[in-house]
C-alpha cells in the first residue's frame, strides 16, 4: 500500500522557519482539515529540536487527536557535515537525541541533508533559512583557495555512516537537493554505494531531480533498491520551483507505473513551495496522485 503524505514544508511554509510551538499544534489541525493523515516532521536545529523535545507529549497528545502519523523525522543540522572533526563528532553525539525523538514520535524512517558545500556563495546559498524560507534560482560561487571536494564527500559519507550505526532499527534517508553536495541521481546512488549500509537509502525527489533536467522515470529505475520514501512534486526545470502535480513537465503515467512495477509500498510526500494558493495546490496534488496511482493499477490512499 501506498500513502500519500505531506512534508514539514507546509509548516514551514504557512507559518516560518522556524515555527512557534503553538503554530507546530496549529499545523497539526491545518493538515486535519484537508485530510492528510502522514506527516514528514523535522527538527530544525538545536534551538527547535530542544522545543520539540519539552513538549514532545503535548505534540504527541496532538498528533493522537488529529489522526495523523509522523512516518519520517528530519535532523536538520548543517554541522553533520562540517569539515572540522570536533564539530561534525558533536553533531552525531546529537543525532543520538534526534533518533530518539523519531523513535518517540513513532517514525520509521530518519532524515538526512548533504547540505551546499563550503565554498563562498556571492548571492546566497541555494537554501536561504531563516524567517523566510526560500530556494535560489541563480547560484554564484567563488572557490576558495586551498578546497578539496575530497575532503567535502568523506565527511559526509562518514557523518551518514554514522547515523546509520547509531540507529540500525531504521531507516535513514539522504534527501538530494540542487547545489548541495548530493544533487543528482548519481550522486545519490554513489554516497548509498559509499555510505555501505543496509538501513542506508536515498530519498526520491521528483522536484528536485526534475529541476536538474534529469529524467525522472530514468532516475527513478537508476535508484531502484536504493530509495525508501518518495518527496513528490511537478517542475518545470526552467526553474526550482516544486508545483502542483500534474502541472509541470515531469511524466506521471511513466512514473507510477514503475511504481506499479517494482512494487513500492511506501509514502509519498507531497511537497510544493509557498504559493498563495498553497492549500488548493495540495489537495489538488492529492486529487491527481490518486487518480493517476490508479490507472495504473496501484493500491494507494491518502
């Protein structure tokens, strides 16, 4: 069976980067109301892991009553992958309390980013965080002297090794985004072949791969074996914006029935940027996933 979700980035989105406590619950009840039951949640550094963490009953008490199950849980924390030792080794020793957390909030799956690398960025990075989130279409960098993208990969494969070993019960999950480390299909496949461990899979995302020209059938057999979850988006890879789907240029009967074929039975999380019709945008991705999941013979709800 396949479930149809939605990611952090509506919270995100509707109320900040990162949100109240008291606009986390109200989240709860906005993704009630359209009728989604499976949440990505994510912890969105130190600051908003520890206020998850005060009122983790409370939050589980919430998403009891909503009728929702948080499946995935995200540790967003650039220092995973930072080139110092001392300050990547201290962010692992956190990870511990963040798979805890996921563990408590009944999540099967733990989540990674390879964030940009350390190069100077002249127009900001590809992900701006802070009280407004927001991607970049045009990335200009300088190179400074004395950078090994050597030295940039094998200390995330050893942050994701890591994580992996600390929380061999699940499944942890690298999320590729354009202009960071992990930004294409065979840079995924490369870190998993890397990373060598089981509970170790790539993240599918539509939007992003879309957005990097990639053809998103071809990545999708490219991955296969190799991914757990699936971020579902449209694009129209003139830029990064992830839309609603069934309007952009990505072909949707080809993808669901490789779906079909290789028999997933995971979740797919709908995840569009902020748009003033944001909700609508939702509820009509759902709408034309399920339609189209299917004609193609999948068993799918939402």
């Amino acid at each position: 069976m396949i479930r149809i979700g939605i990611t952090y980035l509506y919270t995100i989105s509707t109320y900040g980067y990162p949100p109240a406590w008291e606009d986390d619950l109200r989240a709860l009840s906005d993704i009630k109301s359209m009728g989604f039951h499976y949440l990505e949640m994510e912890a969105l550094g130190q600051q908003h892991s520890a206020q998850i963490m005060t009122h983790k009953e409370d939050f589980r008490e919430a998403l009891s009553a909503n009728g929702i199950h948080v499946h995935n849980f995200c540790a967003v924390d650039p220092e995973l992958v930072s080139l110092n030792k001392d300050i990547r080794t201290a962010a692992i020793e956190r990870f511990l309390q963040t798979a805890q957390l996921g563990r408590e909030l009944g999540a099967e799956t733990l989540h990674l980013a390879s964030y940009a690398p350390p190069v100077e960025y002249l127009n900001g990075r590809p992900y701006a965080l802070g009280k407004k989130y927001s991607i970049m279409d045009k990335i200009p960098i300088h190179i400074p002297d004395g950078f090994s993208w050597n030295a940039v990969w094998n200390a995330l494969v050893e942050s994701c090794r890591a994580c992996a070993d600390i929380a061999p019960d699940m499944t942890i999950l690298m999320e590729p985004r354009i202009g960071e480390t992990v930004c294409s299909t065979d840079a995924l496949l490369r870190l998993v072949m890397d990373v060598d461990r089981l509970n170790f899979k790539g993240n599918f995302d539509t939007g992003h791969f879309s957005a990097g020209r990639e053809c998103v059938p071809l990545a999708l057999k490219k991955l296969q074996g190799h991914f757990a979850n699936i971020h579902i988006s449209d694009n129209d890879p003139s830029n990064l914006r992830h839309i609603t789907v069934g309007k952009g240029t990505i072909d949707w009967s080809e993808f669901f029935r490789l779906l079909k074929e290789m028999e997933y039975a995971g979740y797919l999380g709908i995840d569009l940027t902020l748009s003033k019709t944001l909700r609508q945008d939702l509820l009509e991705s759902a709408d034309f996933i399920l339609k189209t999941a299917h004609k193609a013979g999948l068993k799918i709800e939402i």
